[in-house]
C-alpha cells in the first residue's frame, strides 16, 4: 500500500469484471485507483518479505518487481502485512499452490494469508488520510504519538482503533476489557455494526472495542 507520484490523472475504469468478486477485492481495485500500489511492490519490501520468482507464473514477474523510491512516496507510513494492497502469498503461482511470497518474519506470513478476510488496515487508511491532506484544515498544533494519524474531523486515530495514542492504553490487557483479536480490526468491525450482528463473537474477541463504541 504506498503511493505513486504520477496519481491525480483523470477518471479511471476499475477493472472489476465478475459479480463474485469479494469485498477484499473492490478494496484492492479501487485502492489502486486512488494512487495506491502494491504494497509488496514497496521500495523497501525486501527488509519484510521474499519474492519465490521461480514459483511465480513468467509473465506475472511483472507484478512483483520492486518499486524504486524515487518512483514511490511512502510517506513514512511502516510496510503493512495485511494491508489489502498486499498479494497473499501463493499469488500468480506457477502450479496454483506454491508459496510466490515468503515473510521474514514467519510469525507475520498469516497476516498476509488472510485474502478473504481483510478489511483496510490501519496503515491503508492512514496512509490516504496522509495522502490526501485530510487534515489540512486542522490546527498543526495536534501530534498523535505511536504512528497514530489526524483525521478529518481533527481527531488521533490510534493503530488500535481508539482516539488516544498514548502507549499504555495500546499495551492496556488489565482486567477484563481488551481485544483478544487485534484492535484495529476490532474498532473496524465495530465501526461496521458487527457488534449489533454478532454479539457473541464480538463479546468474546473484541470486548474494548465495543465498550468503547459504547461510551
Ligand atoms: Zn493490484
């Protein structure tokens, strides 16, 4: 999920051809629209991840090759695993099944694999927000600690979804109330009423989430 210098050009068709494409994928596509590229594409992608070339299908090489800084703007926002703009890692595989796309860190591999789950990650919103100067009109004054972002309205959002980037509050597991799944897809489901539709999964993965939509 990182930027192009050469976005802002007119209208663009979004190349969605079948009616069972999943949301993960109108994401995708309509990220790319806006000037997002590939996060795997990312100039500085091999510090986080490994391309199988020779697993990958030749002619879709293409769509593994790495961006030069020049060419990309990340505007400082970190490599992101889960980010939609991310191919998952059997991508364009050359048998249909071998890994294309290998994590350093193995513990992060599963953040990538999870294609028909995902939902925007924090750094894909951030990173528009940043991109299209959503808080130009805000006071300079507001800083939001911890990689959290201004918003539109002026307010921190948090990489744990809350409104208050203090570190303590993210590392905050006491008592009862914390998120056993991770926070910011937590806040995103709560944003989206999941708590109203699936009370019980809410409850027992993404208790402060909800309790924070409640207060
Ligand atoms: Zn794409």
């Amino acid at each position: 999920m990182f930027i192009r210098n050469d976005i802002f050009s007119a209208a663009q068709p979004i190349p969605i051809t079948s009616l069972t494409l999943r949301k993960e994928r109108y994401l995708h596509e309509i990220g790319h629209a806006i000037g997002l590229v590939h996060e795997h594409q990312h100039p500085n992608r091999d510090q986080y991840i490994e391309i199988l070339y020779q697993n990958v299908q030749p002619s879709m090489r293409i769509w593994f090759n790495k961006y030069s800084a020049q060419e990309v703007d990340q505007l400082k926002v970190d490599y992101e695993y889960s980010s939609v703009m991310h191919y998952g890692i059997t991508a364009f595989s050359s048998d249909g099944k071998s890994q294309t796309i290998k994590a350093l860190h193995p513990d992060k591999e599963s953040s990538i694999g999870r294609v028909y789950r995902k939902e925007l990650s924090f750094t894909d919103v951030k990173i528009v927000n940043l991109m299209y100067q959503c808080a130009k009109q805000c006071d300079s004054s507001i800083v939001c600690n911890n990689g959290g972002y201004v918003d539109q309205n002026c307010k921190c959002i948090c990489p744990d979804g809350s409104d208050s980037c203090s570190k303590a509050k993210q590392d905050d597991k006491d008592g009862e109330c914390f998120n056993a799944h991770e926070s910011w897809q937590c806040a995103v489901w709560a944003n989206q009423g999941k708590f109203q539709r699936n009370p019980r999964f809410m409850l027992e993965s993404c208790k402060k989430a909800c309790r924070q939509r409640e207060t």
